[in-house]
C-alpha cells in the first residue's frame, strides 16, 4: 500500500508547472503506447465530447497488472483561478498478490488565470483502499495557506481494516516522499514544537491582499521536507530533461509520447492522436498549417455532431463502455477489449 501511495503522488507530480493549454481530444480520439522494454500496453479513447471524459486501460504484459480509470473534471471558475475537481475513479489491480487498489485524484487548481504567472495547486483528502484486505492510506494535500508555509506539502497515514494507523506518509507531491512509523511522527512533531519552529505570524495591512485584480503570486517554496530519522524513502521525483521549459515543462516520459516512429503508422488505430494533422504539425513546427487544421477538424466533429442530431443517432464509444466498477460498484468507464487484435475497420472518420 505504501508502493501504490508512491504511485498515486508521482502522477499528480508530473503536472507540476505544466500550465500550457493542451489540445482538446476529438471525441472518438484514441492514444496507445506499448513499452516493452517497461512491460505495459496502454489505450485510451475520449469517450465524451460534453462533459469531456477520457478513458484509460493499462496491463502489464507479463499479466501482473491492470491498470484503469477515467479523466472526467469537474471545473469551477473562482475570478482568479480555475479548480478541477476530479470525478474519475483509478484502480489497480494486482493480479500476482490478488490485490485491488480504488482512489480519486486530489483537486488542482491553476492560479492566475486572468494576470500574473500560472502556477499548480493540488490538494483535498484522496483515499487508497485494498479492497482485497481493507487496508486504508488517507492522503492529506495541503493547500499553500496565506504564506505558502504548507505549499505542495503531502501528510497522512495508513491504517488496517480495524483503523489502527500502521504507518504515517509524509513529503511534497513536488519532490519525495516519505513513511515511518507513527510513534516516530508523533516524537519528532512533539519536538520540533518545543523548539519553538512554531511561530506566530501577526498580519499587517502590506500583508493582506485586497480581492480586486492583483495576481495571487505563487508563495516561496519553504525549505525541502524536513527528514525524520529512520523513516524510508518511497519514491522521489526524477529530474526533468534540461530542455523542459521549452517543451512545455515536460517530463522526459512525456516528451518522447507523440513521436510517431518508422512503421507505427502501419499499426496504430487511425483515431490515434499521433495521426492527427493539427498536432503533427505543430510537431514538425508548421504552425500555419496547424492552426488551418485544427479549424477543420473542429468544424468536422461540430458537422458531424449535428449529422447524428438529425438523423437521431446516438454515439457509441469502439473501446470502452459505462459500467459498474467491481470494487466501488459505482459508475464507471470499463475496457471493452478488443483494441490489441488490430481490427480498425470500424473505427470512425475523425480527421
């Protein structure tokens, strides 16, 4: 459970300073990476138009995991900042330990969305539960406060079917992330406020900002997690490429998604987004070209969105379909299968 934990906060780490607007998915749009050298197959499909919801399944391809869920924010509009609140359910299922993991991701928030600089926000409770043995972790992302002491900070614990807390997890979604043992956690918190590294802040006027157009400015990024002794590192953030500012403040795995590599074409589904002409050439730095089509393709999808409201005919997804997820029995997007025997044929004209 602490392994999956790690798992949970290193995907919300890779949307650190990725403020760029992505382009926005076609319904029917599908994406599929296979790492063999990583052991993984993947596919998603963008299964809604309006609300925008994409669907994702993993496996390993040694059968030693599944991995699923869906992508549906719910957004809010506060003036300064847009929050997404996450609806999509994620799962994993360890096959070899007969184990099944459900959470739901933190919300974000992009500050500044009017003036000032863009930056990422993450926090709220998220839940992991082992559904095979009732073990619980509760996650606490911490929003930055008035002066940033608590900014990107991440705190919580696990506890067994019986809610004795087995361990306390502590760190930054930004950067690592520890576990000890909650005797441990509760010494060193005891200690470090009879240190007095507790200090009261008194709010003055220069302080307090007024709510009118003024920036929210991301707050100093406080000293890096203070390391309790004895406690064991579960996972820290690799090192972006020396390049990432310029590549949309990708990680080095993002970036290598969208190379379309000699011999793919021959194999992809032709819905795949590698194949859809605004991006590639965008990628290949056609710029004019690439905002040409990307007026055609909306207009397409718009015409044909109004064709099926004429003639009343309903959409229907190739790769996914709505369902009872097995371990939440809520509702849920679920792989259909079918999408590795390579059989295009009837995969809709999208571009």
């Amino acid at each position: 459970l602490q392994a999956v934990a790690a798992f949970a906060v290193s995907a919300v780490a890779s949307q650190w300073e990725r403020t760029g607007k992505p382009f926005n998915p076609l319904l029917g749009e599908t994406y599929e990476l296979t790492r063999e050298d990583l052991g993984f197959r993947f596919i998603s499909e963008q299964v809604s138009h309006h609300p925008p919801i994409s669907a994702f399944y993993s496996e390993g391809l040694n059968k030693d995991f599944i991995f699923h869920g869906s992508i549906y924010p719910k957004l809010k509009f506060w003036g300064k900042s847009i929050e997404a609140e996450p609806r999509g359910t994620i799962t994993l299922e360890l096959l070899k330990h007969n184990e099944a993991y459900t959470w739901t991701n933190p919300t974000c928030c992009v500050h500044n969305v009017i003036i000032g600089k863009l930056w990422l926000e993450q926090y709220g409770t998220v839940e992991i539960v082992n559904h095979s043995t009732g073990d619980k972790c509760v996650l606490n992302f911490k929003p930055c406060g008035l002066f940033g002491k608590e900014l990107h900070r991440v705190e919580g614990y696990i506890q067994d079917k019986h809610k004795k807390k087995l361990c306390v997890i502590y760190g930054k979604w930004t950067e690592c992330l520890w576990s000890t043992d909650p005797m441990t956690y509760e010494t060193y918190k005891k200690s470090e406020k009879r240190g007095g590294e507790q200090k009261k802040s008194k709010l003055s006027e220069d302080v307090i900002k007024s709510e009118n157009d003024e920036a929210d400015d991301m707050p100093e990024v406080q000293d890096t997690v203070q390391f309790i002794p004895g406690s064991k590192l579960l996972w820290r953030i690799n090192c972006r490429p020396p390049n990432s500012s310029q590549m949309y403040n990708f990680t080095s795995f993002a970036v290598s998604l969208n190379e379309l590599e000699q011999g793919m074409e021959a194999i992809l589904a032709p819905t795949d987004c590698r194949l859809r002409p605004d991006i590639r050439n965008m990628e290949n730095g056609n710029m004019d070209v690439a905002s040409k089509e990307k007026e055609r393709l909306e207009e397409k999808q718009r015409a044909a969105r109004k064709d099926r409201a004429r003639d009343e005919l309903e959409w229907h997804t190739r790769w996914f379909h709505q369902g009872t997820n097995p371990y939440t029995g809520t509702s849920d997007w679920l792989y259909s299968g079918g999408y590795f025997d390579r059989n295009f044929s009837d995969c809709p004209d999208i571009y």
